[in-house]
C-alpha cells in the first residue's frame, strides 16, 4: 500500500499523480485539472496525454516536477521527512530559468492527432527507389526497395557495413547502393529516390 495515504496499491501512477500528495504538487505547478482527475491504469499513457497538451519547453518543467515529487516520496520513505507541496513545487520551480507547466501558446510536443505518414505512388511511369539506414556499433545497415507506379515491388536489398560514420554519410552511402541496384535493373524509365533523413 501507499505508506503516505494508505491507497490500496502504490503504482507508478498513484505515486506521481493519484496520490494527494503528488496530486497537490501538479495542481500548485498549474497542470491542467482535467490531466490530473482523469483516471489512467498505466503512467505512460498519462504522460503520453499530458504531452499531447504540453509543448517542449512545459513537458521538460513537468519532468522536473515529477523529479523532486518522486524524491519527496523517496525522503518520507527512507528518511521519514516529506516536505509540503508548495515546497517541492519551488525547488522545481528553481531548476528551471523559464519554468511553465501549462502552456497553450506553443505547440505542444505530441501532436493532438498523429500524422499517418504511409507510402505514396510515384507519378505514372515512374519506379519509386525507398531506402533506409541504421547507424549501430561502429556498423550501419541498409534496406533498399523498388516498386513501380503501382505500387508493385520490383526488387530490394540490404547489407551490412563494419564501418563507423556519421548518420548522413550512413545515408548517402545506402543511397549509392540504390543507384547501383537501379543500375543492376537496367530500369529504362524515371527513377525517384526517397529516404526519411531529416537533414
């Protein structure tokens, strides 16, 4: 049970939201109270909600928050001293220069609506070329796909490199290979390359 209000079970959640004593902490820090009453059986799904509200900026100032709340309990826990919420709100408040938990201004960090990103044909007459890479332990691995204007797979590929380099050299490197199964093919039409490289 919890041992600072006595709840039947002491989860994640009760500790960083459902118990008054946490409960307290959010509502001083200025949580929106629909966030803080509505009842949730996992953490992760709150703090996915909450940061569908919050932006960047508000998200890391609840972090710090839940930070010095969980070490609130810890103190009561182990030492036996539990601070007042106003209190562990303030030293939280002090770990940030420009501290805000509830901003509606900005953007918040998860979009309200994820975007459903999915393949898109190439125009009629194209064969699109889609590749990816991953960057791991001094080794990168490459996937590459290419489908007509139907979307029928014409042929793909991977490979591995024992190589160390960077994210976009990792990249340009799968995009090689691309070309050369382009080349292999002996496709006669436009080709379309695309990768999701952020840079």
């Amino acid at each position: 049970e919890c041992p600072r209000c006595s709840a039947e079970k002491e989860t994640l959640i009760h500790v960083l939201k459902d118990c008054p004593i946490a409960r307290a902490i959010l509502s001083i820090g200025g949580l929106d109270n629909s966030l803080i009453r509505k009842d949730y059986h996992c953490c992760i799904d709150w703090l996915e909600d909450v940061m569908q509200v919050l932006n960047k900026r508000a998200t890391a100032d609840l972090m710090i928050t839940l930070w010095n709340s969980w070490n609130n309990r810890n103190n009561f826990i182990f030492r036996g001293k539990e601070e007042e919420a106003h209190v562990v709100w303030e030293r939280a408040r002090t770990l940030s220069k420009d501290f805000r938990i509830f901003n509606l201004i900005n953007d918040s960090l998860l979009p309200a609506n994820p975007a459903v990103k999915r393949w898109e044909k190439p125009p009629t007459g194209y064969v699109k070329i889609n590749f990816d890479v991953s960057v791991s332990n001094n080794r990168i691995g490459f996937g590459v796909i290419a489908r007509d204007d139907e979307g029928f797979v014409i042929s793909g590929g991977e490979g591995l490199k024992n190589e160390m380099m960077l994210a976009e050299w990792a990249e340009i490197y799968a995009f090689e290979e691309s070309i050369k199964m382009v080349c292999a093919l002996n496709i006669q039409t436009i080709v379309v390359f695309e990768t999701d490289n952020a840079s």
